[in-house]
C-alpha cells in the first residue's frame, strides 16, 4: 500500500498516513527454526504425552543442572557489591583474564587481551561475522548446520554459502566442494566443531585439511566451538586455533551449553591472530562492536573466574556420561527402525537420522514424518528443514533416559507403521 | 592497499594476501566518546588526585548502591534454579508481566504481550532503531544528546538529523527546527526525558507540543525513559505515552540507572501501539530482531518481579536527593565562576554548563578548557563535543558531596586562574 500523500491548507509538509513499515535489516532477520516450527502442525496424540526431543536446551528436562560450584560462584559475585556498574564493554579485566587462562595450554597463550565477553555465544557469532563482512560478501558455513549463522548475516546483507557435510563420513566437510565455493567475495569460513545439529567432533587431520583451504585462499576462520570439550569419552577435542599457526582464527565459545546456564548469556570470543593480521582492522572491529550494547551481565562475569577454576572436572564427566549413555540407547534403538538411518555423534548434544523417504511413501518430506510423529506418537523431533538438510531429523541427547527411551519405542512404532518393506520402496514414486 | 593477485602452479583459484578487512558496518559503528575522551590529553595534576565527574555509572563512587531488596531478589532467583535455561527471546512471561504491571495506570494499561525484555536499554534503542529505520532513511534526535542514537544507526546506514534543544528554556525542543527537518524519509523522532546530558524534565504541555508535531506527520516516536521518574522533588515525569491516544511509541527503559545496576544489563521496550500502526510490522520486527541475541540475563529477569514489587519508594528517594543536593550545590558554585552558565537540572544525574568562550581565550574549544582543567585541577568533565555541543561541557552529580565540593572549587580557581574580565571579552578575537 503506497502512502497516501495530500496536501492540508493548513500544513506545510505531505501528511502521511499511519503506515508504519519494518526496516529492511529487521524484514531480513529470519530465525527459520523459529516459522517452520510455527507452521508444523503439533497436535499431540490425546492419551500420549508430549516428549519434545527437539530443544537444544540441556536445562529443560531437570535432569541436569549447573554445579553447586557454579552458583556459588555467582553468589559470591553478587554479594561483594563489586559487580553492578559498568564493565568494560568487552568485559571485566579479571574475567577475561581468567578465559585467557582456561584456555591457555603450552602450544596456545591466550592474553586476556585476546578476549571478548559478549551476550552469548550468539552475540559472539554476531561481532564476529559482522565485524568480517560486508554488504554482498560472502561467509561460507556448514550444512546443515545452525541457522543462526545465516539469520544474523543476512540482515547485513551478507551472502551465505553453504558447503557440503558428510554424513557418509561422519559429517567431515566436502573439503572440494567447500573450496570450490570460494570467490573474490569470500571473507570468512565458519566452522562448527563439535556441531549442532550433527554431534560430530572431528579428528586432527581433518581440522588440518580445513585449516590448509583457509590458508591456501588466506580466509580467517570463525570457530564456533559453543561445545568445546563436549566430547564422548574416547574422542578428542581439538580447538582449531591450537592446529594453526598461520590462519587467524576467531573462537567463539562460552558458558551456554557445557556448564548448563543458557540463560545466563555469557560467551566470548578469542581472537587468536597470526601474523598481526587482524590487529590492523579486525580486533578494533570487534572493540568497536561490542559497544552497542555494552557487554554482558556483570554478575556473571564477576563469577567467571570462579566458575571457570572451581567446577570440577567430574561435573563435565557426568553430563557428558548421560549424554552419551543416550546417544548410544538412541542410536541403536533407531537402526533397527525400517529405514531410518541414524549418524552416531561423538559429542555435543545431538544425533541427526536419515529417512529413506522413498520407504515411507505416505511422506513427501521429512517434515510431514515428523508433524505425523508428534500427532500419533506426541513425540516432536526437528525436521531437517531447520538445518536446510531435508530427510534428517534432528534428536536432542540431554532428556532423562526413561524419556527416551519411550520415545525411541513410539518411534518404532511409528517407523513399523508407516514404512513400506525394502522391495516395494520406490514403487509409489513410479504410480 | 589491493590484493595481489596470483596464479600459483598447483592451484586453481587466486592467491590473496593475508589482508583481513574490516567491515563496513563496523567501520561505520563509532562511539564518539570512547574517541574524544581516548583523543585527550589527560595527565592529572600530580599533586591533586583525580576527581572524574565524567563517567555516567551511578555505582563508581561507591556512596550510591542497589537497594538489598534488588539483591536479595537476585539471590532467590539463583537458588530457586528455574532461571539457568533458554527463556523466551523476548522474555519470560513472569517478568514481562512484572514490567507490565509497573507500568500500567488507570490511562495506561500495558500488557506483558507489549513488553520485550533486552539487553541494557542500549539494546532496546538498538531493536527500536533498527526495526524501524532502512538504510538511506532518517532519524530525528536532540542536540545536545546521548551519542549512542547516532552510534547505532550509523553502521545500519541510518542517518541522524539533530533537532535543537534550547539552553535558555530549560533544554525545550526547538519544535520549529524539529518540524524542518522532517522529510519523506524520516522514520522516527526519539525523544528522551528526562535527558541524558542535559538533566532536563520536560513539563506535560511541552511533551504534547512534541507528540503533536508527530501525529502530524504520522511519526512514531522511540522515547528514551531510562532516566524515568528519576526528577528532582517538585517535578514530575510524564511517560510519553501516557500523553498520546495517537502516536505509537516504544518505550525503553530498564534497571540500569535508577536501580543502580548498569552492569547487569537489563531493559526493556514496551510497545505502545495506537490503532494497530505497529502491529502491522513491527511488533514482528522487534520480535524477529530479539532472536539475534537471544535476549537478556534470566537470572535478573527471573529476579525482575520481585526487584520492582519490593524495592521500597524510600530507596528512590534517596538516590534522588543525594543528587537533587549536588545539583544544587553545583548550579550555585558554577554560577559564582566567571563566564560559566550552569543550566539547572530537574532530573537524572548530570548537569550541562556553558562555557563563555570569549572569556577564555586561551582556549580555542570547550575541549581545551577540560584538558586543561584536568592537567590543572585534576577536574574531569565530558567536554560538549562528546554531545555534539561545543562550548560546554557536562558533569555527573552523583559523586560524593565532599568530592563534588573539592571538585567545584578546584574548577573556581581555574576560572579566576583564565578568566579575563567582560568587558575585556572579545577583543582577543579582533587581535
Ligand atoms: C552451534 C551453536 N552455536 C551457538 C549457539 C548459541 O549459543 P548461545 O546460547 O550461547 O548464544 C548454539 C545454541 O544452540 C549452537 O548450537
Ligand atoms: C539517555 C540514555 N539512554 C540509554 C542509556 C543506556 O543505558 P543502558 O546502560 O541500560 O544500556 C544511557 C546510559 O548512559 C543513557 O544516558
């Protein structure tokens, strides 16, 4: 509806009409998650109560929760009175500090100087991907991959493009394909690592092959490493920035998912710089940035230095064993569902599974399997679609294993309700 | 510098050099202040310790602090271990009806639906600013006003147009200059009272001369009321949109300065729409815009109803009148100086005070004067230009009153140390 212009006796100026437009910044910022879920039909089955196997919030179920240490660490905070005016804008000097440290080991120093508090990891990822890219350029991420990556660039009118992960291979990268995406526009590559939505957590030599691309084409790396050390017993956790020493890499990490508190919007940002090359605009960027909205809650940061040194190691232990635990009940109850296939994950908090769709003729896409689900079964799983990864869905690990493993039972039954045995598979498609 | 483009034997794209560039948004994202004050030379007197009457954080002195029913509210909130996870991007339910609550009166009624909890106001502005303004298009704003309005639009491409206000009425808007400088791009008028640097609390009839001048252009207005119901006694504060059966308006306020807690960054907009004008699309916009960061710290927003059920009228007051008596303190003081011209405040924490620049003609600028005052005196004041307002410069009023009484006569003897006599005045501009 265009404005209605016309011209009072009494009024200089065109009086407009009451029409009140979005920016085009705000009309760009699109959380897909948030509208597909919005449009799925979720009408649990009456007599079966609702499993929701598609938060990726640790905290929701009850099950797990922040160490004692962790609160105390706040409480302490809260009462030296030390912590309610104005930080710095990229936080407290004794809290980055003590992040320096967390993840200074022999071969990597961190300086606090290095760090950057900021709101959560996804403020993180936004100073950094805003801080690299312009209007029309390019960062290159994961799919499937977190949505949150593309919705915060393309408000800036940021291109993203998306390479090729291996489900065949664990979820590695399509390393050709990953290379042949980048143009003269390319600014950035965003690595995943342990990943959400995959749970894959990947080897030396393949962080190595990554880290070679980004050199041979000089493209500085943006870490999202929210799961760093969320890795199943046995598997290793590399950080990137620990395998280079000559790509700058920004890692954006935090408090969010391994010491249980989403909530409480702590992350920050390690600028590992090589050679000085993101001293000469980058690091003043990210300075500049964090100004807009001044930095993170200072109660948290205030208790950063004791939450960072005082939560035991057995902490992690415990929530990494339940996440497993379930990782392993799901993993084996869905490869015996007829043609789902599902990708064993080595950290993080999550397992994709494949469809066969052709098996499941009564389904043109995953994400009527899984509105179905949720209306016969009353369990809700995300579809692939979120992730822009049709025939997947996506199930989280943290929930109590009695839940889960109802869900997995519903599931199979669902799976011996619907499919269509191996020979006849591909028949309807021809019909 | 370009990129040097070359061809290697084994590779088949381009070869750049490390340059890593920093974008557009950032370069355009530029805290005034932060470079002023970074651009001074500021070597106190050696014998006199520093007295920074700079600084906006009530809580730096150490004489003002949040009340116990604020902290108490926090603690509670810690161990009832509800508020660790994800809340909704825009806020519990709880607290945004805890915020709705306080702010509905008998004219007023605000509905927890009308509420979106951010991250410090310096969020909310952000939301409001870049949810209703496109690149190219314009904002209205005062001068003298707090930088962070320009701050933000600049790196969305969003201009700033500044609308006067007038020091010899009580820091009025000069509504005939507002009204010139509407034009078909403008998309917004912000406002904010009581005022942040002019201390200034506007009465009803002028708050209505503002909104009418936006009705008739079918403007919305984004109040900044972080400063709200923080007026000196005898003065009242009128919300904005109390004022208004027409206009929409965003509110945005928060804990942070009437709490005395900057840091914990917790504000929030409340969305005063008319006629369903924003309902169309911006309300979505604020939402969508809410997804980027995923909201503010749940621990204060669970803490939030109890901070504003509980903390008692008399811990208000008292704030109030620790600054009302330095304002009074300082206007009388500071009108004794030869050529300086406090303007009296009504609200909020500070104070402007014009400089007679003819009387000082050793300096060039305001920003000399402070320089000099801090390598003389040990006296720090924000200098107009971080204001966008030369020939004058701000103090804070809620410093302890024995600090502000060394400050006050330290700043006397500079003037009685610079000053030259009226009559004398000018003749170095002929010279
Ligand atoms: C891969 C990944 N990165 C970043 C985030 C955002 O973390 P935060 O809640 O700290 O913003 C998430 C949250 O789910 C995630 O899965
Ligand atoms: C007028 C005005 N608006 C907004 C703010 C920002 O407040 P917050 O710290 O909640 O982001 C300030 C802080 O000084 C201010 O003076």
């Amino acid at each position: 509806m265009p404005d209605h212009h016309s011209v009072g006796a009494t009024q200089v100026k065109e009086k407009r009409q009451w029409t009140v437009r979005a920016s085009e910044f705000a009309k760009c910022t699109f959380n897909p998650i948030r509208s597909i879920v919005d449009s799925m039909k979720l009408e649990p089955h009456p007599d079966k109560h609702m499993i929701a196997l598609s938060i990726g919030d640790p905290t929701i179920f009850g099950n797990l929760k922040p160490h004692d240490a962790i609160i105390e660490a706040v409480q302490n905070a809260l009462h030296k009175m030390k912590f309610n005016g104005y930080a710095p804008t990229v936080g407290y000097l004794e809290a980055r500090s003590a992040v320096a440290e967390y993840y200074t080991t022999a071969d990597t120093i961190v300086s606090p100087n290095d760090v950057i508090l900021c709101s959560g990891c996804s403020h993180a990822l936004d100073l950094c991907i805003s801080a690299l890219a312009s209007r029309g350029q390019n960062v290159l991420m994961p799919r499937p991959g977190f949505s949150i990556y593309r919705t915060l660039g393309a408000g800036y009118g940021i291109n993203s493009k998306f390479y090729n992960l291996k489900p065949e291979a664990g979820w590695e990268v399509d390393l050709v394909h990953l290379e042949s995406l980048i143009d003269k526009n390319t600014v950035a590559i965003i690595v995943n690592n342990p990943s959400n939505p995959c749970g894959s957590v990947y080897n030396k030599q393949h962080l190595l092959d990554i880290l070679q691309i980004a050199e041979r084409h000089c493209l500085p790396i943006i870490a999202d490493e929210i799961y760093d050390f969320f890795v199943f017993k046995g598997e290793e956790f590399h950080p990137l920035a620990s395998l280079s020493q000559n790509v700058p890499i920004l890692s954006c990490s935090g408090l969010t998912k391994r010491f249980l508190v989403p909530g409480w919007r702590m992350g920050w940002i390690l600028i590992h710089d090589r050679n000085n090359v993101l001293n000469v605009e980058v690091r003043g960027a990210l300075q500049s940035l964090s100004q807009r909205i001044i930095g993170s809650n200072t109660l948290v940061q205030g208790a950063l230095p004791d939450i960072l040194r005082n939560t035991p190691k057995s902490f992690f232990d415990e929530t990494i064993a339940t996440v497993q635990e379930n990782a392993e009940i799901a993993f084996e109850k869905l490869q015996l569902c007829p043609g789902l296939h599902p990708v064993k994950p080595q950290g993080a908090m999550y397992m994709m599974i494949g469809i066969e769709m052709r098996r499941y003729p009564e389904f043109v896409t995953e994400f009527q399997f899984v509105e179905r689900l949720v209306s016969e079964q009353s369990v809700f799983c995300l579809p692939g679609k979120c992730f822009d990864y049709p025939d997947y869905f996506r199930i989280v690990l943290t929930i109590p294993k009695e839940q889960l493993l109802i869900a997995m039972d519903r599931i199979m039954e669902f799976c011996c309700d619907h499919h269509i045995e191996e020979k006849n598979a591909g028949q309807h498609i021809v019909e």
